[in-house]
C-alpha cells in the first residue's frame, strides 16, 4: 500500500508509521504548536507522522465522550481551517475523523486521510461514503466485533472505493481493544496479527486501548512496545502539551514532551523485530564475545 507517498507493508515489516495529535481541536495554536513538535519528530526519524484531532467528537458518535459536558470540538467547518493551516505551517499530512456521510465530501477537500470512528464501524453509508472520497482511510474496529468481522467492513469499502472509480487498497484497519466485563478494554495481541487477515496494514490505538472509560496513560507505552514487537504497520497516539488540562481524553494522552523518547524507542524496536524475523544463518545468540581486560 502508498500511502501518502511511503510505502507500507501489510505484514507489518518496516518501520511503523504514527498517528499523533490531541484529541479534539482546542485551539489553532495548540494544534500548530504539537504538529511543530512532531515535524521535528518526523525529521529526525525519518517516519511517516500524520497530524490528526478531532473537530467534533460527539456529534455522532458516543465513543469519546460520556456526558453532555464533554469537549466536543470546534465543528466541521472551523476545525477544517485548523487542520489545513497545521498542514501549510508543517508539512505534515493530516487526518480527519468523520462521523456522518454528510461530512465526508467537505473533510475530503481537506484532510489527506479520513479515519471512520470505532462506533460507527458498521455504518454501511460513512463506510461507503469514506471510501468513496478517494483519500486513505484509517477503519476502526469497534470493541465488540471481532478481528474477522472487520473484513467485512473492508469488503464495503473495496466495493465502494472500486465503484468511484479509485484504488480499492487504500485502507488500513485499527484496533482498539475489546470490551470485557463493564468499563473495560482489553488488548488481545492476537487480533493485531489475525487484522492482517484482511489484507489491510494494521493500525494499533495504544490511547484508546488504555482506558477504562477514563485513559491509563501509564499503560499507553507498554501497549505501544507490545504492538509493535508483535508487528504492526501504524500506532495511532494521542499527545498534548499538558495532559492533565487537556479538554478531552487527557488521562490517556502521552506528554507532548515525552513523545520523541517514546517515539524512538518504538522505532528502535521496530527495528528490532525485523532483524529478529528475518531469516539468518547465524547461530542463535551468536554474539561477538569481548576480549578479556588485561589488569597491568
């Protein structure tokens, strides 16, 4: 799969690309100050970093707010401004989620891929309508379906995708978690491997599957460095400057200030997994032993 001009494995064998941003728009600065911070993070490592925050995160879909005192976003039009200036201050693609059909015509002009939430992944009219924009799409499964149910979502967007005249392998598939028992997400590792089953690169969602309802950013890296030991193609990470006065999903957002450590660790691992996987000769732990000190 191209995607955004970079070339990505379904099976997950180079480098993972990322995903980052704060959860909804607060505000133009905000939003330019962290897609700065991760341009630097881009060019430093070389990966693909797509910018991405929410412009309306409840108006649909009730995954990321509980309450009616939840931050929902600036709206569909205000928030398109925002993300097209991050995307001519930065460079940096940027991704939109959409909630409904009728927004994916204005956030296609705009975003450089669209992301269908986790909720909504059996909307067969957002699916259908994503895929037929022609940008890249980021399919969430949602918590209660299962790995292989998500090939049925990817077989409406084929369709779709086809039948507008564009390419039908412009998708990857995204896991979250799945629920277990009330207020709980657990990670299964074994879906991430069983998702590729679609023939899709693999996104993992190391924010959101730390949470309870509320975020546990302290299992956000570990998460993080199992999903990628295990192999897959994107991490999808949420960050802000000051989590703990984010207006949404804070608890589960990584300190904007620790995300180049994190980042290239996960690469570093990344690398490898790859080394690990690839057929070798050589002994197993055959390591160069050190020539002993001479004491003089």
């Amino acid at each position: 799969m191209n995607l955004l001009g970079h070339a990505i494995d379904a099976e997950a064998t180079g480098r993972p690309f990322l995903i980052a941003g704060p959860c909804v728009i607060e505000s133009e600065g905000l939003c330019l100050s962290v897609a700065q911070a991760l341009r630097r993070l881009a060019d430093r490592t070389g990966a693909l970093v797509i910018f991405t925050a929410g412009f309306d995160n409840t108006r649909f879909d009730g995954t990321d707010r509980s309450t009616l005192a939840g931050q929902r976003g600036t709206g569909l039009e205000q928030g398109l401004r925002v993300l097209e200036k991050v995307r001519a201050e930065t460079g940096l693609p940027v991704m939109a989620d959409v909630h409904d059909a009728g927004q994916v015509a204005a956030a296609a002009q705009v975003a450089d891929m669209l992301q269908t939430p986790a909720f909504l992944a059996r909307q067969t009219d957002l699916i259908v309508a994503a895929a037929a924009s022609g940008r890249p799409v980021n399919l969430m499964k949602a918590p209660f379906m299962a790995p292989a149910d998500m090939a049925h979502v990817v077989g409406k967007a084929r369709r779709a995708a086809r039948a507008a005249g564009h390419a039908d392998n412009a998708f990857t598939v995204c896991e979250q978690g799945t629920m277990l028992g009330y207020d709980n997400l657990v990670v299964d590792m074994r879906s991430l491997m069983q998702l590729r089953d679609t023939g899709c690169p693999v996104v993992f969602d190391a924010t959101h599957g730390a949470q309870l309802p509320g975020g546990q950013r302290e299992f956000v890296a570990p998460l993080a460095r199992a999903a990628v030991a295990v192999g897959v193609a994107g991490l999808f990470l949420k960050t802000h400057p000051d989590p703990d006065h984010a207006l949404s999903n804070g608890s589960g957002a990584v300190p904007l200030a620790q995300m180049p450590a994190l980042a290239e660790a996960l690469l570093r691992l990344a690398d490898c997994a790859a080394l690990i996987a690839a057929p070798s000769h050589e002994p197993l732990f055959a390591w160069r032993r050190r020539s002993p000190s001479v004491v003089g």
